[in-house]
C-alpha cells in the first residue's frame, strides 16, 4: 500500500499539543469529581447488544456501531435465507456487541449487575469515549469523550446542590469565568402543560417553548398552535415569553403560574430548595438562572434539568447538562433507583479555552533543556547528569544522533526545549557544563550542583 | 429486559478500587515517558480496515474485530450474490472499519500521514486501549491497555540505552525490586544462524532455541533435529546450552562463536555498546542480563529485543518487551524510517504489584470525612463548612439522606471514610463541629480552624 493512509471520517488524531491541552481538562475536572467524593468506574468499550438497543430510540439503534461476530459469522444463516432478509434482520444474526453509545447506560446495567457489591448512595465519576455513526460535522465526531457523574441511590435534593457547586467549580478552575449555570424541572414543564389543560401535548409544548430564544414569540406561538395548542392555553402561559426578574421572582411567579397543579408545586418547591441553598452557599464564577424553556432530556429526566452555557463572548451551545431520573435502573429489572448527574462536553470546553487563551502555558511543557550531541564520549558524560537530573525528576534529554549541531540545535527549537547543555573536551576535563539559554543565547560554564538549581 | 445483566466475554468492568490501582500505575509509567522525553498521542479506536489487515499475519487478520458498515450496508450485495459469498468475502462488503489491534501500526500511520508537522526524531508514547478477538483466558482479555513508548527517525544506540533505564526507571518507582531486563539482538540469533549454515532455518531454530527454559536441552536439540538442522551445526552452538557468566564474559563468548559472520559481529558490538554503557551509568533495582535464547517479535524486530521478566518471586510471564525495527513505516511508503520501542504490560504489572501488596494505601483514598446528616438546617451548616474544605482541596463530603444515624455511620465505615463530622443544634450554636474518629471512636468538639488542621 503507498497510497498516504487516512483514518475513518468523523474520527481524529490528537498531536501532543492537543493530548496535553486535552489532559490537562481531563485532570481539572477528575481532580473535582475526587474533591466531591465520586468514585470512578470504567465499562467495556462494547457491550452486548441487548444491553444497548432500544435504549436511545430508534435514531439512537439505527446511530450505534454493531460490531461483526468473531470467525463465520454466516454459518448461522441458512444460504436460502440470505436472499430475502434485510439488513436489520440480518444485523441480529450477524452481530452480538456494539459499541457503546453513552455512559448513562452502561452505568445502569453496572448498577443492577453489581449491586450487591455497591454500597449506596453511590457517587460515581465515568471519563471514557463513546462511539457514534453520527453524520461528521464541525465541532460533532464520531468518537468523543464523556465525563459524567452520578449519584444513585438517593432523592435528596442536596445533590442537585452539589452538582450545581461541581459545575462551578471546574469551571472556576480552568479559568473560564462567567458561565452560566440554567436549571429547569421537568415537573415545572407537566405542571404548566397540566393547567393549561395540554399534559397530552407535553413534548411538543416544550419542544416548541425550548426554541424562543431562536424563533421569538410570535414564532413559538405559531407553532403551538399548528401542534393543536388552544389560543386560551398560550394566553394562560403568556407570563413565560417574558420571563425575566431574580430567581426569586421568577419562583413567585411559578408558584402563582402553578397553583392549581400538584405536580407543578412539587417542582416549584424543588427549585426553590436547589436555587435558596445555593444562595446561602454562593459560587466562586459561575451564575445560576432559572431557564423556564430548557427542556433537554426530556425522555427521561423526572425532576431537575441542568445546562452549562458558556461565558457570552463565545459563540458556543452549551458545554454541560444533566438532570434527575428517577428510574435509572428499571430497564435492566432493579426498581425504585433514583439517580442525579451532570455531564461536562469535553470537545467544546476546549474549543472555549482555545479561544479565551485560557491554557496555561506549562500545559505544554515539554523537556527543559537538550544535551546537544558530539559523540559517544560526550554523550557518556551527558547521560550521566542526565540519569541524576531525571532522578531529581527534572525533564532533560540527549540528541540521540551526533549530527551537525546547527540540525541539533533546530531540533531543540521547534520542539521549544527552552535550554541547550553543550559538553565537549574541555568540559569533560573541569568537570562542567555550558548551559545554553535558547531564548536569549546567553551562555554560561556551571557545575552539577549549579545545573539541577538553573534546571529546577 | 429482566434477566441480569452481563458484558461479553472477555471484557471488563472495574470498579472504584481497581481503577484507583490502574491509575496509579499508568500514572507512573506516564511521568516517567515524560521525564524520558517522551510526548503523548493519541489515534482513533477504530481505523480503515486497509489500514489494519495484512499487518498481523492470518492469525491476526482473524482477531481483528470489524465493525458493521452503518446504515444499509447490503445495499451494494447483490441478492444472488449473498448466496454463494463466503464470510470473508462478505466481510469487505459489509465492513470497512475494524478496531485497533495494537499501538504500534496505527503508530505507523500517524507518522506517515502526519510526517510534515513531525520534528523527527520522535519520542512518542501511547496509552490506550486495544481489541483481539482472542479467546478469553486467565490473564488474557479481549480489550485490554497497551502502553507504549517509542522513537522514530534515529538508528541511535543511545536510545536502547535509555529504554533500559525507562524500564528501570518505571519498576523501581512502583517499588517492584529485582525485575530483570533481557536483551538480545536480532543480528546475533541471524549470525549464529549463519555460521551453522542454517540462515534458512532462523525461525525454526530461535523458536526451539527460546524453549530452552520449558524443555531442557535435549528437547531443544531433538526440536532441531526434527526441523531439520544438522547434528554438526547443533554441535557448533553447543556453548548456547550451558550459556552463564557476566554479560561481558557472554559478549566474549558470542565474539568467538560469530567470528565469521558480518551480521553477527555487529549484532555483538551493538550489544556490547548498549551494555557497556548501562554498566557505566548504573541502574536502580533492575539487572540487566544478556538472554541468547530470547526470540520475540522477530518478524519485525531488526536488532535489540527486549523482555523484562517479574521479580523471580513471582510466577508471572514477562512484563513488558520491545526492539529495534528497522522498517517501521515502509508498509505505510515511507521508507528508512527506523524505530525502536518498549512496551509495558499493565494488567500482568497490576497482578504482580497486588501479589507483592506493593500499592500504597493512599491509592484507595476515599473522603477524609463524611458529615452526618440530621436535616437541612444542620445539612446548609454542614456544606457551608464542606463547601470551604474543598476549596482548600480536602476531600469531604455529606450524607445525602437524612437517614438513621446507624445507617449513616456504616455508610462511612463500608467507604472505609476515617473521621464523621456531626453537627446538631449545639454546634451551630457555638459555630463548632464534633469531629469523631471512626477507627478508635474517639470524638471532639473543634472551631472551624482546628477542623481544617486535623483532615488536612
């Protein structure tokens, strides 16, 4: 083969710029899921297939990588039989693992296939990629990392307090300041289909409401009208085109909007419980608001829903979310487990440090200085600071070739190695080194002891 | 779906613990490729099937497993074709992914699709996961982590010397005392090939050779015969079998026995370059020790092999390997790319480091202290003060339930969580906390200030 190999569309490879940029995000956000007390798993990167289908709808089956059974996969199938299946038929016969699609559905099936082994409420933290036929697109791939933590076991509204100080806390961190952290019910949106009298239209109620900020108004409106929504139901709902004011006076409102709806309260008392404790609390960056049109996850959040938008200078959708469900586990067979999580979108959180320049320049740090190369004996002598100064865990390394030294010295320039140690004869004799500073090209003669304290 | 749940074969889930101790020890492994020099990259799970197939052999070609085109994916068979077509011939129709079998070919690929933004020569390493189809055995999984450290585009000596010392460096780090490193050299099992006269034969004779261990000599030697090898070339590596002294008294004896072979003089002096450094500058724990009968990878390998076997009080196989290959990225059509690497065994590492309890109690840290929780006016005082500790980066955490003390007490002691804090209507009063010892039961009464001292 000489044709320049590629990789599969939708997938990419990471440089050790963008490792290290990447790490150093993974680690902001592990070292807080640890400060919080969450734990980590890890899943297989495929699971059977029964575990994953019919879990995400049919979009979600149709966008699952299926992965072909080991061997003859066809000595199942009849000859007869293969002229008349169709692909969907033919993919059960032929396939048995796929590729995992999230990290919420195999945290529930390491919920029920482990519980006797788990001690609740358990807290735990999952960074791992996931795989998606998703058609590629700016900023969508094929396979990216999630980073979720989840509390099952426990209703306490604490931890949607928790999460909502997690969330800060990263965000603060990395130095990303001015995000906002909305948060919504799921019981907020039935209560408010329920006095309208439109709890059958729930979905596309909301769909429709979750777009004012695209289509405004009028156009909202429209469109719960052709989805059947009364005149009078909108007239009812009309104080949410305008929701603006505090949290507390967007909870008075609510509550006002809400009277008459068990459901509705619920949710409203809820809220007030997360937004009045974090007040007390405070947070280090971010700000809270309360999104009466957020509706993400619909299908299967029962109580809070949360959305990170990041700072507004950034054109950028939102960089977290999460929620409450309370039914986790119920489709792999263990009832009555409620759980709570949040999710951090890896990819643009990046995209977003990349363009506010958040990255600390020591992100990147690569060796300290380079031991420019002029033969064996020299490199003896180099390799011998060099395993003391590793030793006192400082980052050197040898040119391994004695090439010209002006190819050297450009080596150790485009790798913005910040030192050169330069060692010839009469080093070697006064037992020294010329330690060179790349930047300004300074140089100077100095020993071990005066090297490890210029190298530190 | 009510039946329990489970992961296919040969896979894994690993729970808080386990991660913890897998991190620990990719975490060494990472600083220490780093302090080396090295820089991080990553590649996509899944590559082009072209890119992956043929590279292995049959054998691997088999393991690979392939992932089902998305979509339609009969929608190019023919339905009277599906009749005759065999599975492998159905296999390119239906599937042009397949996920990564190892690090080093996708490796390959990224040098050659990347080569213009790479400064050559390149210390890279790699930590991830890899996919056989492999049966399932003791110690041997479907997915499993590969960690990989390498240089490209230098044929220097210096940098075999410097694996030696990563590896010592990396085992003397996770306290694993007494490992040994064997090394050998691909142009030596050739030239001794050459001077019996059996060149065509180097396969058949180095893998009987590397059984001297399991077999004894008379079974190597009858293994020779049978393949073919003549009694009087068996005679002339006779000094092969009873092979001990120091590594230079077995440089001498190699010297002797390959005086007549181009190759395997240079075989000699690549050894003797590599020890004879590594003497000078020393090792930490590790031994290094000249194995002639050590025959991995060699149909790639070029010059030295690698193998580090567990310290000899364990029964473990080898721990990690690598060499010299000549021609990394020739299958890719970039020639005169020579490389050379090491990899490190990660799963046979964690068995023996649990084995010799060699990781460190701080590995398993959970929260230094877990608040009680006896409702939300004790829970808001409770996170106010949780809320500070972690800003000062301790571990803490509360209850979430307010649920029987009991259960909350044991809670903690199953996390193995050392210290509870209460607080009750006393202490809110007084702006106190009781600080209780879960291990002697011993409790106190302390400020705000003295609670930081005493968890930090």
């Amino acid at each position: 083969m000489s044709k320049k190999p590629s990789i599969p569309k939708g997938t990419r490879d990471f440089s050790p710029a963008e490792v290290a940029k990447r790490n150093y995000i993974f680690s902001i956000i592990k070292s807080n899921f640890e400060k919080f007390g969450f734990q980590p798993i890890e899943t297989p990167s495929f699971e059977n297939s029964e575990t994953l289908m019919g879990k995400y709808g049919e979009e979600g089956d149709r966008l699952i990588f299926k992965i072909l059974n080991s061997g003859d996969f066809l000595d199942k199938v009849a000859a007869d039989e293969l002229q008349t299946i169709n692909y969907k038929q033919l993919t059960g016969k032929i396939s048995e693992k796929a590729l995992r699609y999230d990290l919420t559905v195999p945290f529930a099936r390491y919920v029920v296939q482990h519980q006797n082994e788990i001690e609740f409420p358990f807290k735990r933290y999952q960074i791992q990629p996931v795989w998606r036929a998703d058609r590629p697109q700016k900023g969508r791939f094929r396979e990216f990392y999630q980073c979720d933590a989840d509390v099952v076991g426990s209703t306490s509204l604490w931890q949607e307090v928790e999460l909502v100080q997690l969330y800060d806390s990263v965000f603060s961190q990395l130095g990303l300041k001015g995000t906002t952290i909305k948060i919504n019910n799921r019981k907020i949106l039935s209560g408010i289909a329920e006095v309208i009298g439109a709890s059958d239209k729930l979905i596309d109620f909301t769909v429709a409401l979750d777009k004012l900020d695209k289509i405004g108004e009028d156009g909202v409106k429209k469109e719960m009208l052709e989805k059947g929504i009364t005149e009078e139901a909108i007239g009812k709902i009309q104080p949410l085109f305008n929701f603006t004011g505090t949290i507390n006076e967007k909870i008075d409102k609510l509550s006002n909007l809400l009277s008459t709806s068990v459901e509705g309260k619920k949710g409203v008392e809820e809220l007030q419980f997360i937004c009045s404790n974090i007040k007390e609390l405070g947070l280090q960056t971010a700000s809270l608001d309360l999104d009466v049109t957020l509706a993400r996850g619909l299908n299967y959040y029962t109580g809070a829903i949360f959305e990170v938008a990041a700072p507004k200078e950034v054109a950028m959708g939102s960089i977290g979310g999460g929620g409450r469900y309370d039914d986790l586990t119920g489709i792999f067979g263990l009832k009555n487990m409620s759980g709570v999580g949040i999710s951090f979108g890896l990819d643009r959180i990046a995209l977003v440090i990349e363009e506010l320049n958040l990255f600390p320049e020591t992100v990147l740090a690569t060796s300290k200085a380079m031991f420019i190369n002029f033969g064996d004996k020299e490199a003896l002598y180099s390799m011998k600071a060099i395993t003391k100064l590793r030793a006192e865990n400082i980052k050197v390394e040898l040119y391994p070739d004695n090439a010209k030294i002006g190819k050297q010295f450009q080596h150790a320039d485009k790798r913005g190695i910040p030192f050169a140690v330069l060692v010839g004869e009469e080093e070697i004799n006064n037992q020294e080194f010329t330690l060179k500073n790349l930047g300004t090209g300074e140089q100077q003669k100095v020993d071990y002891d005066k090297l490890v304290v210029l190298l530190k």
